[in-house]
C-alpha cells in the first residue's frame, strides 16, 4: 500500500510542507517515485513518520531525531521500548503538572492562593476549603456567595493576613467587653457588631443586618463556630451571637 504526500499529511495530520522539508534533511525519504515524479509512501515511511512524530512529540529535534533512527545498533524493539518509557516519564510529568494546576484552580476558587504552608500561618489548622462543598451547597446560589468568591478569588498572602488581622482585633474586643460585663445588648457590644458586619460587607459580601443577625445565630446553633468563639472565651459565641442580633434590631 502506498500513499501520496497529500495522502499521508492528511493521516499524519501534518503538513505537506512539512513532509516536503523532512525529505529534503533527510529525515523521512518516500520510497519511490511516480512516473510525474511526485513523492510515493510505503509503509515503512508511514512507520517511521510515526517514530518521527512520536520523537518530536517527546522533544526530540530533528537532527537528533534522524540519528536515533538512523543508528544501526538500534532496532525498531529498541525505539519502542525508548518512547515507552519516555511517554510514562512524560505522563507522570503531565498527571503532577496537572495536579498542581487543579489544587491552585481549587485554591483560587476559594481565594486561597497560597501554600499549604501559608495557609497554616495564616488559618493555623481552620482551613475554609474544607467547607468550601458544604457553604457552596448552602449559599452558592445567592448573590452573597457570588459576591465572596468575586472578592477573595485574587487575595494574596497578605489580604488573607489582613483579613485575619482585623477579625482577630474585633473578637479580642467583644471577649473584653464580655470580661468586663458589657451586657451583649449594650451599645458597646453592639457597636462592636456593627463593626464586625462591616468588615464581611467590606472583605467579603454585602452584609446586611438580617443576614448577620442570622449569622450571629449560627454561631450559637453551629458547634464549630461555637467551639472556635469558645477557645477565644468561654461564652463568647453567645455574647457575639447575641449582639450581632440586637445590633440587626437597632439598625431596623
């Protein structure tokens, strides 16, 4: 069976400029003419564009190429088992590549363009991916969540650290109101609410106050938020809960 250059380009899905300058290197000659003189594949050429592709494909170039396939001490097994194991090195290359890129694809998505080790000095071991499924099934289809993600998607390092930063010096300031016997319902504690709902409008959705009063109950009913505000201080995730909802009535 032989084949024209148009009809093996098109097989190869190459093109035919590019069989016309491998035979004029030397690197893939057709076997024969035709009586018009226009080139003429076997299927030893079709092989060996096969083992040509196969090389380039994995790099090669073409000097190195025509001297891998032109070296009389190799046989066709040989070439086989090369490009084997040079396609499992490749894969295993490309499957940790596209490891990496899925994880920061998962990690933008959450705004978290970090380390793991960043994420550790920056969360310690609270990591919001973790409920990053669970807040998608709840909230993903409000504006609230559209929003967050849209906001934190480009966050660095140093946003999250900012972030952290000002959460922290608000729920140092509610369990020192809690400490010195600021009732949950006094302006003190209030106005501490109302700061605390403007840095999540600000950092991360428009918050109203009906969404935060219900955030602040969640952080009563949810045991993980419970227990976060409790190893800050004991009772605090009531206090906060509370205030967040009688500054919710206030603004009202």
């Amino acid at each position: 069976m032989s084949h024209t250059v148009g009809e093996l380009a098109a097989m190869a899905g190459v093109t035919v400029r590019t069989l016309h300058h491998y035979d004029r290197i030397g690197l893939l000659t057709p076997s024969g003419r035709t009586p018009a003189g226009y080139r003429v594949y076997d299927l030893h050429d079709v092989d060996r564009l096969r083992q040509v592709l196969l090389y380039r494909g994995l790099g090669f170039g073409l000097e190195e190429i025509g001297a891998l396939l032109d070296d009389p001490d190799v046989d066709a097994g040989e070439h086989l088992r090369r490009q084997h194991r040079l396609l499992l090195e490749q894969r295993d290359r490309t499957d940790q590549m596209v490891q990496a890129v899925e994880k920061e694809m998962e990690a933008r998505s959450m705004g978290m363009a970090m380390t793991p080790e960043e994420k550790l000095e920056v969360f310690g071991d609270w990591l919001p991916e973790e409920y990053a499924d669970e807040a998608e099934q709840r909230w993903g289809e409000t504006e609230a969540w559209a929003q967050s993600q849209s906001r934190t998607s480009g966050y660095t390092k140093q946003d999250w650290l900012d972030v952290k930063a000002e959460s922290d010096d608000v729920e140092r300031r509610f369990a020192a109101a809690m400490t010195e016997g600021a009732p949950a319902d006094d302006e003190r504690a209030m106005d501490l609410a109302e700061e605390h709902r403007q840095h999540i409008s600000r950092r991360f959705y428009d918050c109203s106050p009906e969404m935060h009063a219900g955030l602040g109950e969640m952080y009563v009913a949810d045991e993980r938020f419970t227990a976060y505000y409790e190893a800050i201080a004991p009772g605090l995730a009531r206090y906060v809960g509370t205030a967040c909802v009688a500054n919710a009535a206030r603004q009202a």
